[in-house]
C-alpha cells in the first residue's frame, strides 16, 4: 500500500537530478555548525531589492536537512523576503530583483536552466493566513497538487491523501467528512489542511510563513506539534514573529535585522548566549 | 488640559444630521421606483382593461382605430432573444478580456488598455447604432450572414430567411460590442480582487498561470463574473437606439423571432418606432406604455434571478466574491 503511493510519487520526480552533495567550503557560519554536515539548502549572496530598493542584502545561510529553521527580526527585516526567495514566489512579484544563489541538493535554483513551476512543486509552502482553495471539499484541497502533477488513480490519490491529513495531524477531524467544503473547518483546521496540501506533493523543502500568527493559542500548539513530528522528514523553514516558538519548534535560528542577517547560530546559542548585542536584546524584548 | 474641557467641545449635532440625510436618500430609491411603476400603471390601465393578460401572449399588433389589437409577446421574445444571444457573444471575449488585462498584460500596456475599455463602455449608443447600420451590417451580410445562409438555410431553420442586413443577429452582435465593455471593466475588477494568497496556493502547488486561474481565480471569483455579465444582460434588454437602427422593426406575428435572419422587434425599439404617432386618446398610447411596463418588469425579473443564481452559486461553497 505505502509503496504504490510512494512509487507514483517517485514517477512524478522521474527527470530530476537526483539530490548531490555539496562539498562548498564553510563560510559565514559559526564554528559549531561546521561540523554538521548534511545541508540542504544553501543560500549564497543572495540580495532581493524592490523597484531598487533593498530588502535583503547579501545573506549567506546554510540550512540543515531534516530540521527546523527559524527566520526571526521585527516587521520588515526581510525574512518572508528571504523565505519567499527559496520557491521563487517573488518572480510573481512586480519590480522584485533577486540576486545570488540558493542552493538546493547541488541545484541553483535560480539558475537559468531550473523551470520555476516544476522548482515550485519540490517545495512546499504554507502562508500566514489559511488559504484552502474556497470552493473545493478538504478531499480536493489536498489532491490538488496531485491532480496538477498528473496524479489521475482515484486509489493512489485516496492512499496519499489519508497519509498526508495524518502527517498535519488532522486525519482524525476529518476522515468521515472529507467531501465537506474546506472553508467549513475551524481556522486552525484550515491551516493544518493547508500543511496536508502541501505535504502532498511530497516537497524536498517546507516554508512557513508565520503559519500560527493567525490562530488561537490551542490551534498554534497544535501546529507547533504538527511542525516538531516534520521535520523527521522535511526540511522546514519557518518564519514567525513569536520569539517562544521559535524556541520550541527550532533547531537553528537566524535573526534578521533591517535586511542582514545579523546571527545565525543553533537556536539555544541565538537565545541564551548570542554573540552580538542586537541579537540579545530582540530576543529579550528590548525591541521589535 | 482638564477634563471638562474634553467633554464640553462634543457635539452630537452632526450624527443626527448624518442619519437624517442618509435615510432621505436611500428613501429617494424607493419613491423613484413606485413613482415610476405608478405612472406606468395609470397610463397603461385602459390596455389592461381591454385586453387583459392577452396583452402579453397576443402577438397581433394593428393601432388602426377600430380594428386595434395588441399583442407584446413578439417584442417580449425579440428583448430576451437578442439579448441572450448578445450574452453569448459577449460572456466569453469579456473574461477573455478581464482574464487578459488581470492575469496577462505587462504592467505597461495593463493600465492604457483598461482605460480604453472603460472608454467603450461610454461610446453613446447612437454611434453604434450609426456604425452598425452603415458600416457594420453591410460587411456582415456579404461575409457571414449570406454564406451561412446559403450553406445551412435549406437544413436549419434558424437560418432560413435571405439575409438583409437588418435583423436579429445584427442587432444582437451590435448589442454584444454594445456590453463587452461593461462585462470586462466589472469582470476585471473581480479577477484582480482575488486574493494573491489565493494564487499562490496554486502556484505553491506547481500550478501555471492558467492552472492557476482554473484552479484558484475562476472558481474564487465564479459569483462575481456571473453577476457582471447580469449587469450587461441589463445593459442588453434595455438597449433602444442602436437596437432600434438594426432589428428590422417588424410588427405582428412576424416578429416574433424564429430566425437569425428574420426583421425582428424589441420592447424598448417598438416604443421609441411608435411613440411619435400614438394618440394620446386612443388604445395605441397605453399599449406602448403597458410595453414599457412589461420592460421593467422583464428587467426586474433578470435582476431577481441574478440574485438567485448567485445566492445558489455562493451557497453552494461560501467564500468567493459575493454578488455585485
């Protein structure tokens, strides 16, 4: 059963380049991130300007594979920029230039040759705002990537789409309801169908762009679960505003001031011991 | 500052005020719409009397005194006719047009071309009218009418009559270009008032832009476009001038429309034809005027399904753009 789906799902990637390893040298990065060795994204120079004006300016990262990573900073310090750069949702955005490298398994994702679409399908992403397609039952909300991918066997979509509602944790809601429209779920409900949709797809790559700040504390707990049981499997990217869940639902934690980024280190290091002042006093609350 | 200071600069004067005018207007609608239905009534009351609901499934039209009969189902059937027909034509170029302007057009060119469109919408009709009559029917007969007659007129009825130019289908082409402005300028409106979030749940997916727009735009703005293309088929049914320069103006039974090719009859082009020579005095003047009470009515009765057709349509699954 589980390896029907995952054969389909491995003929979906079929034309592919299979995942390289990068053997780049360490730059940017602290002495005791070094050692690990296993990146799956690496961003290089990377800058985002719009109409010529800077967002982000030549941010160096590398991203662990099957961890959580959080962006942090106040409003406007550039990081859903930067997280929106890895899917390349700002060649959507009028008057956005990105450039430098993102790196994912030995990929430029931003090299000429890579199909924006085709990159898009590889990395999944979930919004601030639950945005389920409004007129489509939970059922067609999550086959929505399949079908778009060429996923047609109503078997192979039906044994999919039960493991992906089970992987955001909302299977038990709604297994006996999944012909009901998607908008008739609770917010929280919502956004975990939205992580199902996108798990789906079977992504390299999970962003998340304050998926929690437009819930309520019980439906955000359930989220931060959902993300903590990921990263298992995914390589998730996370930006949120709330300094507590970063710190409950990261391994590594960049902090990103008026378009740098200013620290980047291993989660517990960013909050209890960082290296720069700026640092220590957003996470303390001195500002932001 | 204290604090008696504060409480004593308020003054309520100006709700009151607000209220007060606010009401008077939204009153003003309502005395309009029965002021109007009112007057209809009493000039049309003897037609009533004399022929009853006949006057609306007769077909027979004779003012001549003494022998007057009045029958509005031809020109009922002419309105709907060249109006539904005007729908088709114009629905899907309108959110060709709308789905053009808000999903395609580079920035440069989006802002020229949709000012042009709203430029259309405000073309008076009696310059389409003059178009269509001396430009736009001529090429029309020689390159579509004649050659679609001459091949299927002997199989379908539809296309039977020898075209002259001056019928059904021209009125109702002309009547289509007449709203394709009304129908684009709203429909675009609602395209670009989906959501981006709503897109890039598609494009996150992997989708393309027209994935995207099947997927995510169309269905999120369904009620919307529907409603826009109500707005045009209002336009359409009360269209006169240029309607009146290009059905043909026939009257009785055969008028009633059973062809493309066929000189047809409109309820507002009888009325605006006629109205010169109706004499106040005789039954010709309350016939005109019970069409015209026909035509609000026809008008109404559109408006109401809209609103029906949306309220199924945005039911069915809620969110979406509601209504217009």
């Amino acid at each position: 059963m589980e390896m029907n789906a995952l054969d389909v799902l491995n003929a979906m990637k079929k034309g592919e380049k299979s995942p390289t390893k990068t053997n780049e040298p360490e730059k940017n990065i602290p002495n005791d991130m070094a050692s690990d060795s296993k990146y799956k994204v690496l961003i290089e120079d990377l800058a985002v300007a719009y109409n010529g004006k800077k967002a982000i300016k030549n941010i160096n990262m590398k991203i662990p594979d099957k961890a959580v990573t959080a962006l942090i900073g106040p409003s406007g310090c550039g990081k859903t920029t930067l997280l929106r750069t890895i899917n390349r949702m700002h060649d959507l955005t009028k008057g956005a230039e990105v450039s430098g490298k993102i790196i994912i398994d030995g990929e430029n994702v931003y090299d000429a040759s890579i199909n924006p679409i085709l990159q898009r399908r590889k990395i999944g992403m979930v919004f601030q705002k639950p945005n389920p397609f409004p007129t489509m039952s939970i059922w067609d909300n999550v086959a929505a990537g399949l079908k778009l991918n060429g996923v047609k066997d109503k078997n192979i979509l039906n044994e999919i789409i039960e493991d992906s509602l089970k992987m955001a944790y909302l299977w038990e809601e709604v297994k006996d309801e999944l012909k009901k429209p998607a908008v008739a779920l609770s917010g929280g409900q919502q956004q975990r169908l939205c992580i199902a949709r996108a798990l789906a797809i079977q992504p390299e790559v999970l962003l998340m762009d304050e998926p929690a700040s437009a819930l309520d504390p019980i439906a955000s707990q359930k989220i931060e679960q959902t993300i903590i049981e990921l990263k298992k499997h995914y390589t998730i990217i996370i930006v949120t505003h709330n300094m507590q869940q970063a710190l409950r639902v990261s391994d590594r934690t960049g902090f990103m001031y008026l378009g740098d980024l200013v620290e980047y280190d291993k989660t517990e290091k960013i909050f209890k011991n960082p290296e720069k002042e700026l640092t220590a006093n957003y996470v303390q609350g001195r500002f932001g | 500052m204290s604090r008696d200071l504060l409480a004593k600069k308020r003054n309520f004067h100006w709700d009151s005020v607000f209220k007060i005018t606010a009401t008077c207007a939204g009153a003003f609608v309502l005395l309009i719409i029965v002021l109007i239905f009112g007057q209809l009534m009493s000039d049309s009351w003897l037609i009533w009397e004399k022929e009853g609901l006949e006057f609306v499934t007769g077909d027979r039209w004779n003012p001549v005194e003494g022998r007057e009969a009045f029958g509005a189902l031809p020109y009922i059937a002419g309105t709907l006719v060249t109006s539904l027909i005007a729908l088709c034509i114009a629905v899907p170029l309108s959110i060709g047009i709308a789905m053009f302007l808000s999903e395609i057009a580079p920035t440069r060119i989006r802002e020229p071309i949709s000012f042009i469109v709203e430029l259309l919408a405000a073309v008076p009709s009696i310059i389409y009218g003059l178009w269509g009559l001396f430009t736009f029917r001529i090429i029309f007969k020689d390159w579509f009418e004649s050659p679609m007659h001459d091949a299927l007129g002997e199989h379908i009825f539809l296309f039977r009559d020898a075209p002259f130019g001056l019928d059904i289908l021209t009125a109702s082409v002309v009547l289509a270009i007449m709203i394709i402005p009304t129908i684009s300028a709203v429909s675009r409106e609602i395209l670009l008032a989906v959501p981006a979030i709503q897109r890039e749940a598609a494009y996150m997916l992997g989708a393309t832009k027209w994935e995207v727009f099947r997927m995510s735009v169309l269905p999120y703005a369904k009620s919307g476009l529907i409603g826009a293309s109500i707005l045009g088929l209002g336009r359409a049914v009360g269209e006169t001038m240029a309607v009146t320069m290009l059905i043909g103006n026939a009257v009785g039974p055969k008028a009633f429309p059973l062809g493309f090719f066929q000189q047809g009859n409109s309820l507002a082009s009888i009325i605006a034809n006629e109205f010169n020579e109706a004499s106040p005095v005789s039954m010709y003047f309350p016939a005109l005027i019970g069409l015209g009470l026909i035509l609000l009515f026809v008008s109404l009765g559109i408006n109401v399904c809209a609103h029906l057709i949306i309220r199924r349509v945005t039911n069915a699954h809620e969110g979406g753009i509601k209504g217009f």
